[in-house]
C-alpha cells in the first residue's frame, strides 16, 4: 500500500524547493517538514533538535489536517480501470472511486532581513496570482500521474513579533495552502470479460465449414403510431422467402420485440407484446398482430434469406 499522504507532501516540498530561491545572500536555504512549535522552540533556543546550530534562510513546512470534501464526493463508487496487462488480458480491472481529501498545509519562512523576505513573497504571490497552482503526484502504474488544484488560502501573515522570547533578529512569514487532494483505492477488482467471440458456421447435412456468411438485409415494412396494433397484408421486396430465416423486430414500450417464423408459415415471439401473424413463403405476404402497439415513428423491419430453389 503507497503512502499517498507522503506524495502530496513531497509534492508541495518539491515546489517549494523549485520555486522559492534557493540562495539568499549566498546562504543555502533549508527546506524541511516539521511542527510549527517544534520549530519555534528551536528558534528561539539556536539549536536543531539533532543539536546542530540553526541557520537561516530557512523553510518549514507542517500539514495541519486532512478531511473528506463532500462536495467533490461522486456517487458513482466504482471507477473501471480498463484492462489488466499480461498475463491476466481477458480481465477487466477495476475500484472503488478515489476519495476526495482537502489537505492543508502551514508554510513558516524564516529568515534574518526583510530584503531575503521579500523575494519569496514575491514568488509566493505570482505563483498564486490567480489564486491557486496546479501539483501532481505519480500514485502507480494503474493509476499513474494525477494533477491537482493547490490553493493559497488568503495571504501572506506576518508572525515575525507574535511569538514571545525570541532573542535574536528573526523574521517569520507564514502562508496557509489547501490541496484539493484524492486518495486512490489500490484494492483492485478483476472481473473476467469475453473480448472476443470466435464462430464457425458448419452446413447442416455434411458439416462442411462455411468459408463465409451472408447476413440478408433489413427491409423497413411499417411504422409505429403507438396507437395501430394490426398491420398487413405487406409485401416483401424479394420473394419466395426461404423458411425459417425470417426475423422481424421493433420498439414497444421502449423494449425490443423480436419475431421469427416457425417454418410453417406462423409468427412466433416470447414477448407478450406480440400476439401473432402469418407469412406466405411463396409471395412474401406477411401480416401480424401486436398485444401492444409498436410505438410511435419508430420501423417496424424484416429481414430474411430468399428461396432461390
């Protein structure tokens, strides 16, 4: 399991680091995470917690909190993938739809002169100029590279007199951002799926593989009004048809009603929209009942091979 946290943590130190000069005055500037007390205490004392002397220029960065954004939230929980890679190529991976997480961040920057102060703030502010920045995170390679929205959360607060005890010269500015953060489900989901459907067709009397097959053409023979129910007699355009080849189909209330031929001259449907009908093989006369009527504009079409005997 990936620590996203620490992702979109690294990912505002990553622009911290680009962005902000790192040279001020020919000192190099210290960018790490930490408390805002802890960073305090040390300070004020002159000394790291490693014990190591404190220098300045220096940028520390805190995440304050972590909370569930509900109005980003989608009700749509599951989020398909595509497909697994080898060698599991017929599944379908998928997961449940990534968390919407605001996380806030407390940016403390330190430094000994107002003019080092003011480079930063500048940078600070054009970044930000509209208000927010784009970040990213890589989170794996089924999820990859994600972008989001980073906020400055109002200005730039200057916390330089507002802590008690400091002893020597220092300037502290602090800045507040808000990333509009996701967390990714990584407990996948692999549904087996048919790709691809191989059929051969064999003649019925000696099993001879058929080296191709020909699919008839659809004729539109009526139109629904959703109020007509009988419809015939209707010619087809080329007869004599061939027996148990017909296939007749429309729209009732929406649903599909499929009618076939029972090779004696009936037409036949396991849908109780359709009541029945009857063809004349030889001079493609056709006429039919519905239980329901077809409904309005919509073709009510047949397809069949013809007798060519």
């Amino acid at each position: 399991m990936i620590n996203q946290l620490l992702l979109y943590d690294q990912a505002v130190l990553t622009w911290l680091t680009n962005n902000l000069p790192p040279l001020l005055e020919g000192r190099s500037t210290q960018i790490l995470i930490s408390t805002a007390r802890k960073m305090y205490a040390e300070v004020t004392t002159g000394r790291l917690a490693d014990n190591l002397t404190l220098t300045f220029p220096r940028i520390v960065m805190t995440r304050l909190d972590h909370i569930v954004d509900p109005l980003r939230f989608n009700s749509n929980r599951i989020r398909r993938l595509g497909w697994c890679t080898s060698p599991q190529q017929n599944k379908l991976r998928s997961a449940n739809y990534p968390t919407p997480v605001n996380i806030t961040y407390q940016i403390d920057l330190w430094t000994r002169f107002v003019k080092e102060m003011n480079l930063w703030e500048q940078k600070v502010f054009t970044t930000y100029a509209s208000g927010y920045n784009h970040l990213s995170v890589t989170i794996d390679d089924v999820w990859t590279n994600k972008s989001y929205t980073n906020f400055l959360e109002g200005g730039i607060v200057d916390n330089s007199d507002l802590e008690p005890g400091e002893g020597e010269r220092a300037i502290r500015r602090t800045f507040t951002l808000r990333s509009e953060a996701w967390l990714f489900d990584q407990d996948f989901v692999t549904t087996a799926v048919v790709k691809q459907i191989e059929m051969q067709f064999r003649d019925f009397d000696d099993d001879s593989l058929y080296d191709r097959v020909f699919l008839p053409p659809k004729e539109t023979i009526a139109t629904g009004n959703g109020i007509t129910t009988s419809f015939g007699p209707i010619i087809v355009d080329r007869p004599p048809i061939l027996e148990d080849t017909i296939v007749l189909e429309t729209l009732v209330g929406g649903s599909l009603v499929h009618v076939i031929d029972d090779g004696s001259g009936n037409l036949i449907s396991e849908s109780s929209d359709f009541s029945s009908g009857t063809i004349n093989y030889t001079t493609g006369s056709l006429s039919f009942t519905f239980n329901n009527p077809p409904d309005d504009t919509e073709d009510i079409t047949v397809s069949y091979f013809m007798d060519q005997d």
